[in-house]
C-alpha cells in the first residue's frame, strides 16, 4: 500500500466546548476531505513528493479519498466537529474488508516515476517492524488550519487510543514534523525509528504507543 502520513500540528489552546466527536457520517465526507488536504498543503512529506503546488492539487485529492474509502470500508475512521479532524485508523490484523481489487496500482500509475520513487523510498524506510504484534496503525490525522489549537487532534484520536488500552495494544504511526513528534508524545508515543530521506527529502519519525494500563 502506499505509505500513510499524519499530521496533528499543536493542539495547545483551550476550548470553551469540548469536541464532538463520533465515528465519519457520510454526510461529512467531503469536509473531512478538506480538512485533510488543507492540513496537508505544508507537509514535508507530501511537498517532498509532490513539491509543486500544481502537482499537490492534481494528485494529493485522489490519495487522500482513496485513503478516507479504504478505511471507512474496512478501518475506523473518526472525525471531530464534523470534520474539523479525521483520524484514519488500520485496525489491528489489516482492514476489516478490502477491495476485491487492490486499487492502489492503478492510483500509482498516475503518478511520475520519480513520484512513484519517493513513495517506495518512504514505504520502505517507514514501515512497521514485521515481528510487531497486531497493533492499531493511524494512517491520517489532520486538522483544518483554521481550527488547529483548538484540542481536535488530541480528542478525535481518544476513542481507538481508549479502545487500544482497554485491550492491551499497541499504536503505530509515522511523521514528518518534529513539532507533531512532541504532540505525540504527550499522547503515549514514542519514537523508534528516525530515518532522513534521501534526496533532500525530509526527516520522518515511526512512532510507537504501547497500551496505557490502569492502576
């Protein structure tokens, strides 16, 4: 599959309400979309693949909904504020349900070669370890730039964190901002690989969380 990439920017500014968060209507799709690409439009990584903005706009929205489609079939897919924020989760053992036909090769194709390169180079340098045990894996999570700070990063990924707790399992994911490193950190994750892309390419961050027990 091609690689998965996070972004949760600092949630630090206080809220009068608390979130609303709940697991992706169809109704809020398209918001949750938005959010994802907006969130996005700065990332390292995704500006290291596709560092025209041109490019960015051409390939980024078909990426990310076929992400958001694959994890609403088979994943948890959850989202704050109507889709504020999305957190795109793999559940632990692989998707629940996947496409009879794998559609990543024929998404792939519309990239370039040297596109198609980068995410290799990234799947590869980032990937779980193969001896983990099944874990939960957070493919996506963003929030539109205009409500960052606001806590939506921290609450929309609290339901799957809850739930990997309560069953005593592990979390996965990967960055490439440092700053979302320390917002991960504050959640329970910590790093375990931190690899520089070739290329001048960015410096991307595995994460791992293991379960939180009560005393």
């Amino acid at each position: 599959m091609i690689g998965c990439v996070t972004d949760a920017r600092a949630d630090i500014r206080a809220d009068v309400r608390a979130p609303d968060v709940a697991r992706l209507g169809p109704d809020a799709t398209e918001r949750a979309l938005t959010s994802v690409l907006a969130a996005f439009a700065t990332d390292p990584l995704l500006r290291w693949v596709w560092p025209e903005d041109q490019r960015y706009a051409g390939c980024a929205p078909a990426f990310f909904r076929l992400l958001l489609s694959l994890r609403t079939a088979g994943g948890e897919v959850w989202a704050a504020d109507g889709g504020a924020a999305v957190a795109m989760w793999d559940p632990p053992g692989g998707l629940y349900a996947v496409p009879a036909e794998d559609p990543w090769p024929r998404l792939n194709s519309t990239f370039t070669e040297a596109e198609q390169g980068r995410w290799k180079v990234f799947n590869e340098s980032l990937a779980v370890p193969a001896d983990a045990p099944a874990h939960w894996y957070l493919g996506v999570l963003a929030t539109a730039p205009e409500h960052q700070r606001r806590g939506l990063g921290a609450a929309v990924v609290a339901p799957v964190l809850a739930a990997a707790d309560r069953t005593a399992t592990e979390a996965y994911l990967e960055t490439a901002s440092e700053a979302n490193v320390a917002f991960y950190a504050r959640l329970g994750f910590t790093v375990v690989r931190e690899v520089d892309l070739p290329g001048a390419g960015p410096r991307c961050w595995l994460l791992r969380r293991e379960p939180r027990t009560s005393r």
